[in-house]
C-alpha cells in the first residue's frame, strides 16, 4: 500500500509541474511584470512571430549572449517579430535587471517573472533559454539562440534559422534544441 501511495504521489508531481507550453502546442495569454511592477499580458506584447527568451543578470553565459541578442531584435523587428525578454531569477530584483539592461545597451525591454509563472508554464530551465510562437500561436521552437557561448566557435544560428522559416511560411528545421546555461533561481513554491 504504501508503494502504491508512493508512485501516487510521484505521478501527481509530475503532472502539476508538467510543462504546458510545448512545441506544436498553444501558448495561452500568460502575464509578466515591467520593472516598475505593473503587469503585462502576452497578447499585448505578441506579434505574427513572436520570440519569449528567459535572461539573468548575473548568469555568465547569458551575458555573453548580450550583443548576440542585441543584434537578433534589431536585425528582426522590422520584419515585424516581437520579442520578450524575461528574467524569472529570485535573486534578481527589477533594479538590478534596470541597471543590467542600461549597462549593456539593451534597446527593448526586460520583463520579470518574479514567481516563475511563466518560466514554469514554458518549463525554461536556463539562461538563455528561447521560445518563437507563430502567428496563430502555436510554439514552433524551443532550445538554444545557437550552438556555442563562444560566438567565434558558433556553427548554428537556431533561432535565426527557426525565424528564417516561420518569416517564408516553412516549416522549422529542428523544433527542439538544447538550451545551455545558467539554472533558473527559481522561487521556492510550497505544495
């Protein structure tokens, strides 16, 4: 019996942190937060593409994706995609991600996702960690910005070749990736 109630148990956790925001399925309007508080929804922010990158402040590899990101939203905003920068770090408060994002020359905005709602829902595990949604909302790809934290060693652009796809009206070429990075300090939540 108390086997039973043991894979019970197991198989509840799992489901109730299973990740909702899956490639090929919907993403739902969710709500971040600007760095002054005030909540922001999903479906004010989105475009007919639309890119969900989680990002730190103190993360090593992300920062060394900073120009990288830099050149992703000026390269693609004016092919019309939105993108949504997210920190969900604990340890990052909204006046140290306003000071990062100054500091760097960041020229969009850094929401935060101060109880990991989102960061959750997506299951982003790491900084940076990407998320492209099409036009009817549906998650087309997941994973890495490219293949390498050192940008003289990059072979791959994913998600330029996942934005490349979605722009032409073509399938992505590999909708899952694996992302590399820093964890998520993630809040802790009690069951």
């Amino acid at each position: 019996m108390r086997k039973i109630l043991v894979i019970a148990l197991a198989l509840s956790a799992a489901i109730l942190s299973a990740q909702e925001f899956k490639a090929g399925s919907p993403v739902a309007d969710f709500q971040v937060r600007d760095l002054d508080g005030k909540a922001v929804s999903f479906s004010s922010l989105k475009g007919p593409v639309t890119v969900v990158t989680f990002i730190a402040t103190q993360c090593p590899v992300s920062n060394s994706y900073n120009q990288r990101m830099i050149e992703l939203y000026k390269d693609y905003t004016p092919k019309n995609v939105k993108f949504i920068f997210v920190n969900a770090n604990r340890s990052e408060p909204a006046s140290e991600v306003r000071e990062h994002a100054r500091r760097v020359g960041f020229s969009f905005p850094v929401y935060k996702d101060p109880d990991n709602v989102v960061a959750d829902r997506f299951d982003a595990q790491v900084t940076p960690e990407s998320y492209v949604i099409d036009n009817s909302g549906i998650l087309r790809y997941h994973g890495s910005i490219d293949d390498d934290m050192n940008v003289s060693r990059v072979h791959t652009q994913r998600l330029r070749l996942a934005l490349d796809a979605l722009l032409a009206g073509k399938l992505v070429p590999a909708t899952e990736t694996k992302a590399f990075g820093c964890t998520i300090k993630r809040v802790h939540k009690v069951s």
